[in-house]
C-alpha cells in the first residue's frame, strides 16, 4: 500500500457509505453506540498503521452516525450535502491549500472572491460588502457584532483598537427575546454582559413587535432575525430598520437559515432586510453544503477590513482576503464548496430547493393536522412546530419516532411547554420521504 492507495480506500469506504445511507438508521441503534467503546484507546506508543486506522474508523465510525445527510433527518435545521459541493470539497480537501491570502493561494482567493459575489447576487444584499467565510453562524455572527461595536465606538471618537473598552462610551445592544442562543453566546464573549441586553418582545410567531421596540440611538445594536428556530418567521424589517435607520443604530441580522428564502420566490418575507448593516447566513444548513460553511457580510466592508485585520510584516494582503475578514488567519477554503453549490443550483436551482422544502414543510404540517396533531405555527417556511394532546403524548411519540431509526426530529419548548419540530432542508428528502413520515407519525398518534 502507498499513500495513494490509503487515499483510494477511504474513498471507496466514503462512496459505500453515501450509497447506503438512505437505508441505515437515521440514528444509531444501541449496538452501533455501544461499539463506540472501540475508539476509547490509550494514546499508542507505537502508533498503528494507517490502513488499520481508516478500516477502525470506517467500521466503528460509520455505523455509529446521524444520518443527517440523508432524506428522513428533520432535526433542527440541518441540510444534507449536495453531490456537486461534497466534490469540491474532496477536490479541495486533497490541494490542502491556506486560503489566507492570494500568496497563499491564488485559487482559493480567486475562488472565494466570486463566491462572495455570488452570495450577495444570491441573497440580493448590497454589493459593495464584504463577505467572509467563516467556520458557522455562531463566528460570522461574532466578526459582525464585533464590526458593529468598533463602528459604533469609532463614530462616537472612540479609539477601540487602541484604547479597548475601558472607560469606552456604553454600546447599548437590543435583542428579540426568540434570538438564538448563538447570538447571545457571541455577545457574551464579545463582553455585553447577558444581564445589560435589552430585550425586544415578540408576538405569538417569534416576531418581534414593532410597537413595542425598545428606544435605539446612534450607540445601539440591534439584532434581526431572519428564520426563528420554531416558527421559521421573520422580523418585520421595514418599521425596525426604519427605526433604526433614523436613530443611527446599527442593524445586524442574523439569518443562518432563513436568508435563503431572499433567494427564492419567498424572497416577501424577507423584505426590507437588505436595509441593515449586517448579516449571517450559513452555506451547511439551508444550501447544503458540508461543514463548516458559514458567511459574514457587512455593508461597510472597510469596518469589517479594520476590525479583523491581521497583516504581519510577513504576511501583508488585500484588505478583501479572508485573513483580513474572518477571525481565523490559516484557514480551509470554505468558500469553494459554497461557490460548487452555487454554480451547480444557479440562480433557479437555489429558488427551487428553497420552495421545494417549504413546500414539503407545508405538505407535512396539512398530514399532521389530518392524523390530529396540533400544528403550532403558521409554518411559512420549512420548519413546523407540534404538539400532540398532552405534553406526556408529546413527549412519548417524539421518543418513539426517534426510537423507530425511520426519521428523526428534536424536541423544543413552546410558550412553557413541550414541543417537538419538524425541519425540511435535506436536498435528498423527496415527496415520498414526507408521506412515509407522516404515516408513521399518523400510526405513532393512534398507538
Ligand atoms: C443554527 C443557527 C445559528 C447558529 O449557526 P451555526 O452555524 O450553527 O453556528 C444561529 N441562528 C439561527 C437562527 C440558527 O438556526
């Protein structure tokens, strides 16, 4: 065996996995979990050879995961991998380029950098931001909020980079009470403390209400939400932006999922988005593609360029290169898998993905009511949020369905109550794939 030979088999392993995915439990039964045990090796003196490395991996490894990249997984928001994207990433994962710069590698700039205007063309944003591909939602938020902080200050004769926060004007931060937990956690590092967030309330869908917007000045960040976990909604955009607009607030949306539906004939509910001064979307949930694919986009791309800088002596760039935009400084180049899925779907196949799920959600909630669920919102999107007669009946089918290796969704909790949602954003899931799903919850509710 040469290296090359490794390379083949782990290929071959990963084709026999793919090809038998739709047939293998979407969650590992107790024998696969238990076989874990396997992995739990003291560190080898002598290490072992690599075949038996990979064999140990594939063996133990590959009955023992989520099938998420398959078409009956309707946890959170998920998404699967599109063919044309995991083949990039391979492709990309054997040039094993640093994609910091363009010295570091033409292709991955040169690629990133149509990639970037794809996205905002995509998603219909202004095309003079910046767009940084980051690890998730979770860091592209926090290279956003930390954009907006700096702004602010700056705006305000401040000098954060030299002078930090100490004795810093307070930034006032003004949050939905359905934020993701996420947005929290990325303000909680950045150092707005949990306790100072201001909380705007929100009505029965997750939305937050305009009448009831707390003040903003030119000292505030306000977080959007474009996609609510439960509900799929979106914030009114229009009134808030306005507000903020007139205010001099800064705007930052967080659309990890929900964004895509800008780029499809659902584009309405995100109206008015494209107003604010930042967002982020991720590339594995909704356009699936692999992890970990995520974008920053700021309209003020110079801000973005200034706050997450990073030449050395040694290593000067483009304020435009991702070392300059992103917190990480050697990277992947997790833009060429999001440019295959993008130049693969074009403009009319992202639409049609988008529709195609939300149609399906719609399909899956009209079968849940008809089998006697409690279908909780209004599910303008890909997400429907449910509930059977008790919380105790909640509890106990959500268990069973997960049980049942057929499909698999998460549990959640609803105005104080239990929950359980249901998430279409698999390219793979058909129209079969809803239909046998909801026979089986439809049985699941008559036992
Ligand atoms: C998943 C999600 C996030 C976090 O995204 P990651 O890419 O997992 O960090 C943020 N906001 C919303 C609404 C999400 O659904």
């Amino acid at each position: 065996m040469d290296e090359f030979s490794l390379i083949a088999d782990a290929d071959a392993r990963g084709l026999a996995y793919l090809r038998g995915a739709a047939a293998q439990r979407v969650f590992p039964d107790a024998a696969a979990l238990n076989a874990l045990r396997r992995f739990e090796e003291s560190f080898p003196t002598e290490g072992f050879s690599d075949a038996q490395t990979l064999a140990l991996l594939d063996e133990i490894g590959s009955p023992a995961t989520v099938v998420s990249n398959g078409p009956r997984y309707f946890g959170f928001v998920i998404g699967a991998t599109l063919p044309a994207a995991a083949a990039a990433e391979r492709l990309a994962v054997a040039w094993d380029q640093c994609a910091s710069s363009f010295d570091g590698s033409p292709v991955a700039a040169t690629i990133e950098k149509v990639a970037a205007r794809w996205v905002l063309e995509a998603l219909d944003l202004p095309r003079e931001s910046a767009v940084g591909f980051g690890t998730s939602a979770t860091a592209c938020g926090l290279t956003c909020l930390a954009t907006a902080r700096r702004a602010l200050l700056a705006r305000a004769g401040w000098d954060f980079d030299n002078d930090g926060l100490s004795g810093a004007p307070e930034i006032r931060v003004v949050v939905s009470a359905a934020a993701h937990i996420t947005v929290k956690k990325a303000l909680r590092v950045l150092g707005f403390g949990m306790k100072r967030l201001i909380v705007a309330p929100v009505d029965e869908q997750g939305r937050i209400d305009a009448e009831r917007l707390p003040a903003l000045d030119a000292r505030t960040i306000l977080c959007l939400q474009a996609g609510e976990v439960n509900t799929g909604e979106f914030d009114p955009f229009v009134p808030l932006i306005e507000r903020a607009r007139a205010a001099g607030a800064w705007v930052h949306v967080d659309g990890a999922f929900g964004l895509w539906a800008r780029a499809s004939g659902l584009a309405a509910l995100t109206h008015g988005v494209e107003g604010a001064d930042s967002w982020t979307c991720d590339g594995h949930k909704w356009l699936n593609t692999p992890y970990d694919g995520a974008m920053a986009i700021c309209r003020d791309g110079d801000a973005m360029a200034a706050t997450m800088n990073s030449d050395a002596v040694y290593a000067t760039a483009s304020k435009d290169a991702q070392k300059n935009l992103m917190l990480e400084f050697s990277r992947r180049a997790r833009g060429v898998a999001i440019w295959a899925a993008l130049r693969t779907l074009g403009r009319e196949g992202v639409a049609a993905l988008v529709e195609r799920h939300c149609r399906q959600a719609r399909l899956l909630a009209q079968g849940l009511r008809e089998a006697g669920y409690n279908v909780l919102n209004r599910v303008v999107l890909n997400q429907v949020l449910v509930r059977g007669d008790d919380d105790a009946q909640t509890i106990a089918i959500r268990e069973a369905a997960q049980a049942s290796g057929e499909l698999w969704f998460g549990a959640t909790v609803w105005e104080g109550r239990p929950a359980f949602r249901l998430s279409v954003s698999s390219w793979r899931t058909r129209d079969d794939d809803i239909a046998d799903a909801i026979a089986l919850m439809a049985r699941l509710k008559r036992q």
